[in-house]
C-alpha cells in the first residue's frame, strides 16, 4: 500500500513538468515588436539623421540568421517572415499582423526595403525593381533585437532604441536654367531625359545594387507642359531625376524645350571646370543641381553643385511604387 502511493503521486508532478514545457503555458508572454524609422545621410546632401518628414511603403524581412535573407517566410520557422508596411511621418512603423519577439529571447535581424516590392527571390535573397527616374529606391541596413527591455528594436529608455534607417541608393539631379542673354527669345524647358540603366536588383544582406539591360529612357517631364525661361539669373526647375549613380563617365541628358531638342549633353564635373565629388563620382544618396545656360539656339551645362536631397512627391504623395 505505501508503494501505491508514491506513484499516485508522482502522476501528477510529471503532469505538471510536462505542461510547463509547452510553450503556451512557459510563463513568458508574448512581446509585440515596435518598430521605428529615421533618414540616414549627410549635411548638404540628404536628410542628416532626421525624422521622416513624409510617409512611405516598405517591405520589411526578419531572420533568425545573421547576414542571411533567403527562404523568407519560413515554414519551419514562424520567427522569419516579410511583411508590407507603412512608415509613418515622425518615424512610427505600422507593421501588419502583430508579430512578436522570438519567445525564448533569441535574437532576431531585420532589414528593410522601400519602395514595397513583391519581386523578392527567396534563393539569393533580393528584390528587384524596374527605374522610371521618378522612383526613390532606399535601403535600411540589419539592425538587431530581442524580447528584452533594452535589446528591443524599441524600448522603455528610447536612447536604446534602434532604429532602421533609409538610405537613398540612387543619384539625385534637379535643375535650373537661365537666359544667356536678357535679349533672347523665352524658352520653355519641357522634359529632360538621361539614359540609364532600368533595372536594379538590391541584395537584402548587404544593400548592395546591380544594375542591368540595356540602356532606356529615365525622364522628368515638368508639369503644366513646361518651364518658361525669361532671366538670365536662374530659375528653378519642378522635379529631379533619380538615377544608378556613376563612378566614371558622365551621364548624357537630352533636353526638350520650345526652340528645339538639345542631346548628347555630357554631364561630368570637369566640363564645367570643378572636381569630381571625391572618389564617389556622382554617388549614391546625393543630389546635384544642374544649372543650364540657355541661347536662342544653343544650350550648356553651366554648373554642378551639390544640393539638399530633395523627397520626389507626385499628385502629393511620396513617388514610390511597388
């Protein structure tokens, strides 16, 4: 009889381990990721580590590997997963879906793309986008957390919070143009065109871009049918192009105005007598502003300086498309 008792119970204290081992009932809670967002770039030349000033859709990708972004979403794994969300003036994610923290406290890595995109290859773990000029492709490098306050993406201290941070991938051009003389005849600046590259793909492990296909058309056409040019002090033209940046050659922009179609104009910093920008001719992340001088028959490329990046809206909304 006194046998018979030690097993009765025992029954119930196995019972008991064995519920404690399922993750249900672990005693953890589950602990929702927060997420925010910053710009990511230098003074004179983009946003400096500011707020985001205006919304925008990103794709975001978690992994449970470090540096490794293939097979995502995983079926063994629930943790790694891609999701399509906005980000919020002032910074805020809205991330879809709710997902939390691995519950054991394993940490989990994140990088993010923007425009969204549904082009990802699960096999070498990229996207893929198609260029018009008018799309701003951005990248927010692997940043890392956990379920515990203080490793969180955001925390109770938010001087630990981390982050992702977008970075332009590609070269920004905006223009203005002036009269050679006051005496010459109004010009109307209509479209402007570079020829470039038109698809990129973005390794989501590195940032890294590569571009292909043949050479096409990437085009700013001003609105309301053009700019009219009446001064010889320059007159700021709407609209930038967004372009794979260089690190030799130059680009060749095409200019349609009233007086006729001027091409083949060679874009470098030495035609107008100043230095490449370092090593990073023309670069990723940085704008230049493009001064034309135009005659009754003829146009040139006055100047290029480096200018304050500039966000490319269309019909008032952020110009990224999927």
């Amino acid at each position: 009889m006194k046998l018979q008792s030690i097993y009765l119970l025992l029954v119930p204290a196995l019972l008991s381990v064995s519920s404690c081992s399922d993750p249900e009932h672990s005693g953890f809670e589950q602990v929702p990721i927060e997420l925010r967002a910053s710009g990511n770039g230098e003074v004179d030349t983009k946003a400096d580590y500011q707020e985001i000033t205006e919304s925008f859709e990103t794709t975001i990708f978690a992994s449970k590997r470090d540096g490794i972004y293939t097979g995502i979403p995983s079926n063994a794994d629930p943790d790694e997963w891609q999701k399509n969300a906005t980000v919020n003036i002032g910074g805020s994610v809205s991330l879809p879906g709710n997902p939390s923290y691995p519950e054991n406290g394993d940490w989990i890595y994140l990088v993010a793309v923007a425009p969204e995109t549904s082009t990802y290859n699960s096999s070498n773990g990229s996207v893929s986008y198609k260029l018009t000029g008018q799309i701003d492709l951005m990248y927010a490098a692997q940043i890392q957390g956990n379920r515990w306050d203080g490793s969180r993406f955001s925390n109770t201290d938010n001087t630990k919070d981390i982050p992702l941070e977008y970075a332009h991938l590609l070269t920004q051009l905006k223009f203005k143009a002036q009269k050679i003389t006051a005496d010459g005849l109004p010009v109307k600046v209509k479209k402007i065109t570079v020829k470039g590259k038109k698809d990129v793909s973005v390794d989501l492990a590195s940032g890294k871009t590569t571009f292909s296909g043949d050479d096409a058309d990437l085009t700013l056409e001003l609105k309301d049918g053009g700019t009219e040019i009446t001064e010889t002090t320059a007159t700021e033209l709407d609209g930038c192009l967004l372009l794979p940046p260089l690190t030799s050659g130059a680009y060749k922009l095409t200019v349609e105005t009233s007086i006729g179609t001027f091409e083949d104009l060679a874009i470098t910093f030495e035609s107008v007598g100043e230095d490449p920008s370092g090593s990073n001719h023309f670069a990723s992340g940085h704008s230049y502003e493009i001064t034309l001088n135009i005659g009754d028959r003829e146009l040139e490329i006055l100047s290029i300086t480096v200018a304050q990046w500039t966000t490319v809206k269309q019909d008032g909304d952020l110009e990224l498309v999927k």
